[in-house]
C-alpha cells in the first residue's frame, strides 16, 4: 500500500501522518519494531529498496515505511518509480511532503500513482475564508471554549492562515479566558512578540544541545507566568519553523534571506534568524525534537501527559540524541 500525505499546510498533514501511524501501530504493530522512518532529501534508493522488501520482524503483522521530503529532490524520480511499484502487501509505505498541490500534481512520482485501491492520496492546502474560520471555531471548542467572530478576525489579522501559529495562540487565550468566550480585546491584550524572541534563545541552546542552558531559559519563562502548554506549543512552532528552513537551505544552500522569507511565508528577519539557528542543529537531533514534541502536544491534549512531564520529555529527548551523537 502507498499513501500520499503532501501540502503546504504542514500542521494538518502531519496531524494525518501521525493519525497514520497511530492507527497503524494499534493494530499491527503495537512495540514499534515494524515502523521504521528516513529523510528523503539525504536518502539512496538502495535504502528505501532494502527497507521495502524487507519481511515484518518474525514474520507477523505488516511493516510501516515513512519517507519524509522524498519528493522534493529533484531529477532522480526515475529511480524511485520502480522501488514503489513493487511494495509487498505486508508493507505500508508512506510519503510525507511540504510540496503544495499543484506542484505535486505535477510531480512524475506523484503522476505515476494516481489514486486507485492500493494508492491513497490526502492533500492539505492552506485553510483560508469560512474554512480558516470553522478550523479555528473547532479547535477552540476541542479547548473547552468559544470565540467571538472579530476576534477570529483579529487573530488571523496577525497570524494569517498559519495554523501552527494560531494554535498556539489559541492554547494561550483558552489559558486566560477559562470556559468563556474568548473575544477580541482578549486577542488584542496578549502579544507573541516577547515570547517569540525568548523562544529563540530556547532552541539556540538546544541546538547546541546544552541541556542546562535551556533548562534554566525554561524554568525563567515559567517563573515569570507563562503557561507551560503555551510554552511547548510555541516551541512546536518554532520546531516545525527550523525543519522547513534547514529542509530548504540543504536543496538551495546560500539561499539569501528574502528568497527563504519568499519560499516558507515568513518575514525576512524572521528568516535570517530562524536560518542561523536552524543549521547549528544536527538533522536528526532536529527530527527527534519536532516527533517529540508533536506527540507530547498530542498526548496533553488528550489527558495523557501533564506539561511540567512533557518539558522533561523534550529535554531527555535532545540529552540522548547527544549521547548517542558520541556513540
């Protein structure tokens, strides 16, 4: 089976991926020994091949391939084409992408499995209009909540369509309103700005992998009133931010800032910023962290992770990928 997973509104596509492979793992492959992910942009053909035939351990249950960003290299479709023409039925293989719609429609892999049975295509475009405005309705009745329409104006006054962003404020104002309504004066009282430029100094420091560095930024912003799941959410943010810049500088190196701000929608200081601290992370120490904190957001918001644990598990996370950087 191959499945599709692309568009330039990564925050429900990954929501899909990991929706994906929730599923899959309650059903075949509950200790995770069966699922096994790469990063397309620095993989080899050989590899993925291998991995595709490769049997399910013991020969029970199925196997989950993940490729992320495989399909935005360019000239060797050639040599994928025939690997994902033959993945055996014991194997679910997925493409995981930030390439928009329309360039994916375009795309000779993605021409070359159109959707049919075994072949599954889900694409996310950015949600704007009336969808932009029941996404942001939904998401605030899954926080216990409501939002008065000029503040839904007023929130994608500043944050657009982007939806990792405007979760993250949401998480904030259902913080300060409780149960009530959350209205525009509300949106208008709590600014990111101050937030935003602590969080950089955050994951400055995990890049460098100094635990006790970013530690003790944490604790300071939790010290001085911020909310723990607004914290982990920025953060979140901020993650997803420094993968698609790091993502793009490996297939267009040197790229000035104007053409990154261009590319990813963000603003050009935004992107100088976010580009020096995105290339001090090692890759997969990146990887690791944005996994881990997808999935202790989700884990929070379904009552299985308190926040003050999830900061812990996101700390061990970038402490082990250390020691086993020195390995």
């Amino acid at each position: 089976m191959l499945v599709f997973v692309y568009g330039l509104d990564t925050y429900r596509s990954r929501e899909k991926l990991h929706e994906l492979m929730d599923t899959f793992q309650k059903k075949y492959d509950e200790s995770g020994i069966n699922s096994t992910r790469f990063d397309g942009t620095a993989l080899h053909p050989q590899d993925i091949g291998d991995a595709l035939r490769n049997q399910p351990f013991f020969g029970i249950g199925k196997r989950m391939i993940i490729v992320e960003r495989l399909l935005a290299k360019k000239g060797d479709a050639d040599s994928w084409i025939p690997l994902l023409e033959n993945i055996p039925e014991s194997t679910v293989c997925i493409l995981w992408d930030e390439l928009a719609s329309d360039a994916a429609s375009k795309h000779a892999i993605i021409k070359a499995f159109p959707k049919k049975d075994s072949i599954t295509h889900y694409s996310f475009d950015p949600l704007s209009g009336a969808s932009l405005t029941t996404w942001i309705r939904d998401e605030a009745k899954q926080r216990e909540t409501t939002i008065a329409v000029h503040a839904i104006e007023r929130l994608t006054d500043v944050c657009g369509g982007d939806l990792w962003h405007l979760s993250g404020e949401l998480d904030k104002l259902a913080a300060f309103r409780g149960h009530e309504e959350i209205r525009v004066e509300d949106v208008a009282l709590l600014s990111t700005g101050a937030v935003e430029e602590n969080i950089f100094a955050i994951t400055d420091a995990l890049a460098a992998q100094d635990i006790a560095t970013a530690s003790t930024y944490i604790r300071e912003q939790i010290a001085g009133g911020l909310e723990e799941m607004y914290l982990l959410t920025m953060l979140l943010r901020q993650v997803r931010l420094l993968t698609q810049v790091r993502s793009y500088l490996s297939h267009s190196a040197g790229a000035k800032r104007e053409e990154i701000a261009k590319s990813l929608g963000i603003h050009p200081f935004v992107a100088q910023k976010t580009a020096a601290v995105a290339q001090k992370f090692p890759p997969r120490v990146l990887l690791a962290l944005l996994d881990q904190l997808f999935e202790t957001d989700r884990a929070i918001k379904t009552g299985r992770l308190t926040p003050q644990l999830a900061i812990e598990r996101v700390l061990a996370t970038v402490a082990l990928e250390k020691e086993v950087t020195k390995l």
